[in-house]
C-alpha cells in the first residue's frame, strides 16, 4: 500500500500546505491505487485526473481549507465537462457546461475534482448498480453490496481511493453506505450545505454532505462545504473551522436515548448484537443511557408522500420519452407520486410536522440519540433490495430504510460511525443524531465516541 494512501485527509492536507508533497504527487498514488483495486469493486468508473492535473497547475491552493487535496464527487452531481449520468442510460452522454453550487464550492476552498462515484440509478434504491456502469462491490467482502446511494463514495474511500469523498442523502443514502463499508459521513441540517436549488430550493429532505474514513476528514470536508449563497434557497452563516475546532475537543455525551428499532421497524439480530456491544462499551466509560426514542410513528405516512412527489417534480414530466429507459422501481415512484391526491400531500405535511416536533422536543433532554445505521448487514450485491429474490413488492421495497429516513424526516443532523464488526467481518455503523441545528455539538461527542470505539479505518485498505 503506498505511503500516502494509508495517510488521513488532514494528514494530507498538512503536507501540501508544508509543501512537503504536490498535488501530483496525491493524484499519482490515487491513480496507482485505483488501477490496482478498483476494478474488482467499481467505485469510482469514471476518473478525470487530467482535468484534476489541468487545475492543480492553474491555482495557487496555499491557504485554501482542503489545500489542493483531491476529492471524489457522486455521480448525481454536475462536474463542468466532466461526463455526469446520474446512473441512468437517459443521460449517459451527458457532459455539463457547469457545475453544481456545492462542487464549486468544494473546488474554490481548495479540492480538486478527479473522479466521479458510482450511484444507482437517480440515487434510488439503496444498492449501487445501475445500467451505465454495473454495480459497486463490498470493499469487506466482493459478494455484497454497499448500499446505497452514495455507494461508490464510501467503497473508494474503504478501499484507498478516496481521501474524502462527497455524498448526498434522502433515505439513507449517506448513512446506509458508511454503515456497510466502515467510513464516517454527515447528513446536516437542512441549509448548513447549500447546491444548486433545481425545483425545489426549499428541500428539507435530500440533503448533500460529506464522507470520510475518520470523524476529524469528516469535519474538515464538512467546513469546506458549509456556508450561506444567494443561489441557495436555504443557507445559514457558517465559522470556517467550526467543526473542525468542535471535533478537536471531544465532549463527553451525558445523557443517551438507544434504540434498536426506533418503534417503526424491525432490526436483525446481528446488527442489535454489534450495536448493542458498542453501547455497552460507552456506558462503561460512564455514558448515562436509556432504551428511549421520540414518537416517529407518522414517519411513513410523511416520508412515502414527499419522496413521491420529489419524483413527480423532477422526472414526471419527461415519463413517456424516459419510460422504457429507466429502471422499474424508479417507474413505480414517478407513477406514484403522479396518483398522489390532494388529502394526500395535506396529510403528510400534517404528519412531517408532527413529526419534527416530536423529535426536537424528544431531544431536548438528551445529547444524542442512537440508533443502528441498517437493519440488516450488506447483503448480495445481485439482490436489488433486500427481499427482491422473495418477491417482495415495490410498495415495500424500500420500506427496510426506515431506520433512516424517519431521522430524515425529523431533519435532525447525524453523524454515521462504524461501531464494530459482525463475525463474519462485515461493518456496522451507528448513527449519532443531534439536536436540531446542532452540527457543532454532535461533532464534539462524536469525536468522544470515535474514541471509545478505536475503529481502524485502513482495515479494508490492507486487506486490498
């Protein structure tokens, strides 16, 4: 393995401020790296290094925040000229003019772009193949998936080729894949990372974010996203190494709520063994913590609706010319979110504020509430979802993601971290959810437990 690729994102970024190394030198042992691993996991098929040599020649990046660090963006995001197909044969041509608001934002406080992620098609669906570029493998284990959406992002960074790597979540699709491939990633606040608004600039929701193999990456890379823009429809003011100082002094959570399930699902006994183990590991190091969870039972009822209806905004108008291209679940969404009626679309924003209020009044008394990241372990990469060789049926196909997108839905911040491994050696990850608005506390008893846990984030990389 080589030497840098086993060095941490704000190791890295101290040795191109030193001038120690040059970004040549980052993008020559990523290249090294991707052409020795990555075909047996597929995690980054489409690379762009000499649009990622072109800049590092072009700017001065002494500094900038990620100092010239290279950074792996998802497939669903715009990379100007660089080939973007959101995983779906409908744009496998696509080559954009611009890029998104966060991409630029990321490249002027010093990343620079040379690969993009593997995502399944459109981000849906939680299991990362799609019919443009194949599916994305378990750096753990080859014959498992990584979940989804922001699968290839957490499998270049298990694997070495990634230092630190941009994700986006809906149901899960920053939190799944860090649970299944042993990396750490942030869904914030809505407003805390602005993009590019598309139809809905007022999305609470989907929300963008970072990945990273370890809690200090993942603050570094979440300050370098964070902040206001008048082309964002929601933004709030951001210190520019807030995060990075929070996880600097870890804090010592007093008070935890635990819960297995979140009374809305039901968890395999591996992952509530694992999660179980990894709590108990807290509470002898003094962590008050109590089996407890806020009423998230209307959390369907809000979450179906609004999914829907996202996929009848972007994709519904376009249905017949796209219809024989796209894949059969993502039919099923466009079609259900075109059937939904007015009661409908009132009910479930009755029912999203319900729920909200629920969860930030549950929170007030405690520091974090944790929960499994999954309810299941990686499972075959060839089963579309989980259930799919059972017969189970669109209407419930997604239903398995219910232990994170009812936090989606409460727009709580979390914080997934690996807490511990199944005795087959596969990743469990937990996820840490804040108080509302409170990215910079979580990030500090984040920090305490990463501690606690001394999860080693090159596992995967030397067994590759």
């Amino acid at each position: 393995m080589d030497e840098l690729i086993a060095k941490s994102a704000t190791e890295i970024v101290a040795l191109l401020q030193s001038g120690d190394i040059s970004i040549d030198d980052t993008l020559d042992a990523l290249e090294a790296r991707i052409a020795e691993a990555d075909g047996a996991i597929n995690a980054l098929p489409t690379l762009c290094f000499e649009r990622a040599r072109a800049a590092a020649q072009q700017r001065n990046f002494s500094g900038s925040m990620l100092g010239g660090i290279p950074v792996a963006i998802k497939d669903l995001e715009d990379v100007a000229g660089v080939r973007t197909t959101y995983g779906s044969k409908v744009s496998e041509n696509h080559v954009p003019d611009a890029s998104d608001l966060l991409v630029a934002t990321i490249e002027t406080n010093g990343g620079i772009v040379y690969a993009k992620s593997n995502t399944p098609e459109y981000g849906s669906g939680a299991n990362t193949f799609n019919d443009v570029f194949g599916a994305t493998r378990n750096p753990y284990d080859l014959s498992r998936s990584v979940g989804g959406s922001s699968g290839g992002a957490a499998a270049a960074l298990a694997s070495g080729s990634a230092w630190l790597a941009q994700g986006s979540d809906l149901g899960g699709s920053l939190r799944t894949p860090a649970s299944f491939c042993g990396v750490t990633s942030l869904r914030p606040s809505p407003g805390l990372i602005p993009s590019s608004p598309g139809l809905q600039p007022f999305e609470v929701y989907a929300q963008k974010g970072p990945m990273a193999r370890n809690l200090t990456d993942l603050a570094l890379f979440a300050d370098a996203m964070a902040g206001c823009s008048p082309l964002a429809g929601l933004g709030k003011p951001h210190q520019a190494s807030a995060f990075r100082d929070a996880a600097a002094r870890p804090r010592q959570p007093l008070r935890i709520a635990f819960s297995t399930d979140l009374g809305i699902t039901d968890t395999a006994a591996e992952v509530v063994t694992v999660c179980s183990a990894a709590m108990a590991q807290l509470e002898h190091a003094s962590t008050a913590i109590e089996s407890a969870h806020p009423d998230l039972s209307m959390t369907h009822e809000a979450f179906d609706v609004s999914r829907a209806l996202g996929y009848a905004l972007s994709y519904g108008p376009d249905l017949e010319r796209i219809r024989a291209l796209i894949k059969p679940e993502n039919l099923w969404n466009i079609e259900q979110g075109l059937e939904l009626t007015r009661d409908d679309i009132l009910a479930a924003m009755a029912a999203q504020g319900q729920v909200f209020q629920n969860a930030s009044r549950f929170m007030q008394d405690y520091d974090l509430l944790i929960c499994p990241a999954a309810i299941v372990t990686p499972y075959p990469v060839e089963e579309r979802y989980p259930g799919y060789s059972d017969g189970l049926a669109y209407s419930e196909y997604y239903r398995w993601l219910a232990i994170v997108y009812a936090i989606t839905t409460t727009t709580l911040p979390v914080i997934t971290l690996p807490c511990g491994k199944t005795e087959a050696g596969l990743p469990v990850g937990l996820q840490l959810i804040g108080k509302a608005h409170g990215e910079s506390d979580l990030f500090a008893c984040a920090s305490y437990i990463e501690q606690v846990f001394e999860w080693d984030p090159l596992q995967a990389i030397e067994a590759r």
